[in-house]
C-alpha cells in the first residue's frame, strides 16, 4: 500500500494505492493546518493517512512508502525538507499577511520519516509536472513545464526530458519573481516579497486585492462588466509575461496549466494567456502551446501518486 499526500495552502489531501495500480482509494481532505506547534501539518498528514487506513480497512503498518507533493519552497533541516511555504508559515512575511502562526518553517520529512520507511517528498508542481508527463497533457513531450494558479502560483520544469529540481529541490519558483512594476501594498506575497507573481495574482492576491474570490470576479468578466475585464486583462498580462519567460528561458514545447483559479475559468483564460505567447519572437515560440491540464482538477492527487509508483 502506498499513501499519496497532497499538501497546499487550502487543503492537504490524503489518498492510498496499491501496487501497480492507478486507482486512488479512501481520499481524505482537511483545510491546512495552520495554528499551534510548527508540525501541525505533519501531524495533520498522519493522522489523514491513519483515517484513510481506517476507512478500507488496513492497518497503517499497511504503507511502504509516502510520497509527498507540496507547495514549497523548502529548506534542509539535518537533511530532511522543512516547508517555508509562504500560505503555510506566518513567520515569513509577519503579522500583515493575516496567517495565524509565527512559523519560519514546518517540518514534514522528518516526522513522516519516524513512521514510514520510504517518504518521497516533491515541490508540487514538480511533481504535478511528473504525473502529466506520465498522463496527462505533457505525454512525449522532454521540454515542458507544468503552472499552477492557485491559492499560489507554482511551476515544475522539464528540459532535455529531465525534471529540474535545484540544490533544495526549489527550482520553478517562477511565481516569486518579478514581471511587473506594480509595489502597491496590497501585493504583499506571504514570502514578504512586495507585487511578485504571487502577490499579484494568485487566488489569495485576488481576493484580497479586488475584494472578491477570484471565481466571482471572472464570472463578471465573462458577462463583460468592464472593470472586471479591465482587471483579469491585467491578471492575465500577469501570468502571460511569466509563462512566455518560461519558454524563451527554457526553449520549451508545451506549457500545462491547472490549479483552481485556472481550471474553474479555463475556458476564458487559455486563450488570453495563448496570446501572450504567440506572435512574441517567433523562433522561440512558434508552436508552443498551453494546454489545459489532462489530469484536470485530480492532478494534484495524481502528482502524489507519481512520486511513490
């Protein structure tokens, strides 16, 4: 039996497989634990796998092996990874961000590692770039990269068919560099970087910037309320300069997009964001294309499972 755990800044989720098979059983979700001890999240994950256990009814002694798909970044902590996850760790930004704890880091590895022999733990997106590869929209591709636009904004990468990962398995943090010149407070990402990708865009920045859910606020656009155009022109001008940098940086074939701010509107913003990327230096982009995700809005389940099959 396998335990497949997928942690982000709303929900952690859990789910089991068994050997060689594809099948996720016994899928148990919480929102993220973010108050007390900094192994709040670590706690969370085995007591969902012991639930998720309970509910097939197998002993947790059951599980050979966990994989691990995370929002990051992540730092080493005596060789194990910690998460400095800018919606998981108040510490990092301070008391202006909102999150109800102080915590630097959140150590995961380690206590997963006191109960399980084999534990695997991946960015998300890096890991959500593996289970695309393998089944989704990515298949064949060896220059590739897959973006989440969720409550944050993450990126795995793909070139000459190897996944880059980086010296602390950090590499894609695309969504905490800089493509705009806008330093309003009100985009102050939880990494404490002041109007980064995250802060502007991401589903968290959304709501707290243009006082509405993202979901709400691109309904509107879709009715054609101008100001609500006016504003998802720019999230998408946003999101279209850091996936066209992708591709001129890396040389890529072919971007996926999932996470829940993209998937519930993808309809309305892979077109926008495709025009972001043709037409600009046509030797690099010609016949690049966004895709949506193929594993949909399971991709993050199946991002865990890839890391453990």
């Amino acid at each position: 039996m396998r335990a497949c755990v997928d942690i982000g800044g709303t929900k952690v989720a859990v789910s089991l497989a068994l050997p060689g098979n594809d099948t996720l059983l016994a899928r148990q979700s919480e929102p993220t634990a973010k108050t007390g001890h900094n192994d709040a999240v670590a706690q969370q994950v085995l007591r969902l796998i012991d639930a998720a256990c309970v509910a097939i009814g197998v002993s947790s002694s059951a599980i050979e092996s966990v994989g691990v798909s995370s929002a990051g970044p992540f730092v080493l902590n005596n060789g194990c990874i910690e998460l400095a996850t800018p919606n998981i760790c108040g510490g990092l930004a301070g008391p202006a961000r909102g999150l109800p704890n102080d915590w630097m880091t959140a150590p995961i590895e380690a206590p997963l590692r006191e109960r399980f022999a084999r534990v695997r733990v991946e960015n998300d997106a890096v890991a959500a770039l593996e289970a695309e590869r393998r089944w989704g929209a990515l298949q064949g591709l060896d220059h590739c990269a897959y973006v989440t636009w969720s409550t944050g904004v993450g990126v795995g990468l793909c070139v000459d068919g190897r996944p880059l990962r980086g010296k602390n398995g950090n590499a894609g943090h695309a969504g905490h560099t800089f493509v705009s010149d806008d330093d309003n407070r009100d985009a102050l990402c939880g990494c404490g970087n002041v109007g980064d990708v995250e802060g502007l865009i991401a589903g968290n920045a959304i709501a707290r910037r243009f006082g509405q859910p993202a979901e709400g606020l691109f309904k509107a656009a879709v009715a054609g309320e101008p100001e609500a155009v006016r504003t998802t022109d720019a999230l998408c001008r946003v999101m279209g300069r850091t996936l066209y940098n992708l591709v001129a940086t890396l040389d890529l074939q072919a971007i996926s997009l999932g996470g829940s701010v993209f998937w519930h509107n993808r309809d309305f913003l892979l077109p926008r964001l495709q025009a972001h990327i043709d037409g600009h230096l046509a030797p690099l982009t010609r016949g690049v294309r966004l895709h949506a995700a193929g594993l949909g809005d399971k991709v993050g389940d199946y991002a865990a499972l890839a890391l453990v099959d």
